[in-house]
C-alpha cells in the first residue's frame, strides 16, 4: 500500500495538488495568450480575463470542497482523541468554524474577480488568508496542548515554523500593497496587469506579488503537515434500512418492521 493510500491521507494530498494545479494551469494560461507579465504576476490577475477565469473559477471551488473536506474530518479526528478535555474540545470548534470560513473566502475569490468586483474579492481574501490564518494559529496551539500524548513536538515545531511564514507573508504583503496603492505611483493600479519595470511602483508591486504566492504556499504546506495525521484515520458510513421496502406502511406493521434492519458498510 503507497503511503498516500493508508487512511485519509489522500484527502489533504488531493486538496494540495489540486490547488496549486489551479494555480499553475490558470498561470499558463494567462502567460501564453499574453493577458499577464510571467515575472510574479498577482494569483487573482492570472483569474482575471477568459479563458483563464473560467479554469481558475471552477478547480478553485473544488479546492474550497477540499479544504471543507479536510477541515471537517481534522475537526472529528481532534475531538475523538480528546473527548473529555473542555480546552480542547471548544478550541476545535472554533478551529472548525474558522476554516469554514476560510473556505467560504476562497469561494469568493474564485467567483467574484479583482478587476470587476474588487471590494468584494478583498474580502474574499481577508477571510481566506486573515481568518485562515488565524485558523493555522489554533491548530498549531492544538497541537501544542495534545503533545506529547497524542502529537510529537516535532509536528507542532513544524506547524509553528509553517505559521510563521505565512504571518510574514501576510505582513509583507499588506505593507508593500497598503504602499502600492497609496496613489504615490498612479490611480488605477488595480486593473492594472502588465508592468513595466522602469515604472515607479514596481519594486512594491514585486514585493506584493511574492508575498502573495508566498502566502499560498505557506497555507497549502501547513495541509501537508496533516497527511501522516491522516493516515491514521478511516472514515466510513453505516447505512440502516428500516423495512424491505421504500412505501409507507400502516402504524401497525411499523413494530414488526422494526425487526428487518439491514446494515452495511461502505
């Protein structure tokens, strides 16, 4: 058995594969038919113009399915492994309504472009990259709180060290944009797609972008810090039928049916 099929590990390997898929296709894309720079253009720029916002739209709703995915079986392992722990248990939960909204971001993102509604794709960001972020932060300290019982301290280094790249981006990328859009260096800038590097701006403009591609980096590699979790969780659903068949039967067949249960596996 390879190492990605042991458990659930598939999950957070599809959900990192298939973003930075996105992410690479929607590149190439723009790249070859010329609607971006190919040094460091912004993510959402190479999502911007047809066909490249149709790709990028649709793989990045699929990621954000992923990510809910993923999240949401992180969520079940955390709370059986600790039931009885109040800390841990309220933490989780608030891990999980964290990275569902995160996910819900990257929804936004994926349908609402920068260059035509660009408000509401900066909050589709915030929520993705702030409120994800804050998500990695709980799970980090979860991981802290169930070492060295359940978690080696190896993985919650990891997971710290892995917080703190995308906190840096962050930061770096706020600066540089919050200096980018000032209006020092123009109006405009925001449908702004090609850049000439003799332009005043475009240091900040480089700056902004690396942070950015960064910043996803950092997020896709704290799931990968869950594929050895993962392969040491199963999931599987139990299907009850109550009868032998699906029509309605009188009140008074509904005890000796009772009888008649069918359980599976899948």
């Amino acid at each position: 058995m390879w190492w990605f099929q042991q458990g659930l590990s598939v999950l957070p390997v599809a959900l990192v594969v298939w973003s930075a898929a996105s992410f690479a296709f929607s590149y190439i894309t723009a790249i070859v038919l010329h609607h971006v720079d190919p040094l460091v253009p912004y993510i959402s720029d190479t999502g911007t113009i047809p066909p490249e916002r149709c790709l990028f739209g649709i793989m990045l709703n699929i990621s954000a399915f992923l990510g809910m995915a993923t999240m949401y079986v992180r969520y079940k392992q955390v709370y059986a492994l600790n039931p009885d722990k109040f800390r841990i248990v309220k933490l989780n939960k608030i891990g999980l309504t964290l990275g569902l909204m995160s996910c819900f971001g990257l929804c936004i993102i994926a349908n609402f472009q920068k260059s035509i509604l660009y408000y509401i794709h900066v909050v589709g960001a915030c929520l993705t990259f702030g409120v994800g972020a804050v998500y990695m932060l709980v799970q980090t300290v979860l991981s802290y709180l169930m070492q060295p019982e359940v978690h080696s301290k190896d993985i919650f280094w990891i997971r710290l060290t892995v917080l703190l790249w995308c906190c840096s981006s962050i930061v770096s990328m706020f600066v540089s944009s919050v200096v980018l859009y000032s209006g020092l260096y123009g109006t405009n800038l925001v449908q702004k797609l090609h850049w000439d590097p003799q332009e005043k701006g475009y240091t900040a403009h480089i700056i902004s972008t690396v942070s950015e591609w960064s910043l996803a980096f950092s997020f896709l590699s704290f799931f990968l810090t869950y594929i050895r979790d993962f392969q040491k969780i199963s999931l599987r659903a139990v299907a009850s039928v109550h009868g032998q068949t699906l029509y309605n039967t009188p009140q008074s067949f509904a005890t000796d049916e009772q009888t008649l249960l069918v359980a599976g596996s899948i």
